[in-house]
C-alpha cells in the first residue's frame, strides 16, 4: 500500500475504534506473506482473519460471507 501497510491500516483502525468506542470492524488481510511471524503480527495488529494469496474467488466470497453474517449478530 502507497502510504502505509496493512499491518499499520489495522493498528490505525483498531486505535480509532478504541478511542471513539464503536464496535469493531472485521479485517481481513489478503496477503503474500505467508511466514508464521507475519500471521502472529497481523492477529497483534487487530487483524481477525489472515489469507495467503493465491485465494480463489470462491473461497474470498465464501469467506466474506461468512464473515458478513458474523458481523451482523454481534
């Protein structure tokens, strides 16, 4: 990402959420970095779900919706 990455969109999300005291948007990561390290650091991030590209549509749609129905009982 041109100004900062997702790790630190997350961080900055999770900041804004905490000081306004709204509810928690749900962050999915789709990205090529697929150490263990970078997954640890994306969840400490605030980030709820990590995806390792290549991501069929398939399965970013199945996931979406999942996470959609997720968001709209909490």
């Amino acid at each position: 990402m041109p100004v900062m990455s997702g790790i630190e969109s997350a961080r900055a999300i999770r900041k804004l959420e905490k000081q306004s005291r709204t509810k928690g948007s749900i962050i999915i990561a789709l990205t090529g970095l697929a150490a263990a390290s970078d997954k640890v650091e994306a969840y400490e991030a605030g980030i709820d779900l990590f995806m390792v590209k290549p991501v069929s549509f398939k399965q970013l749609e199945s996931t979406m919706k999942e996470y959609a129905l997720i968001g709209e009982g909490t």
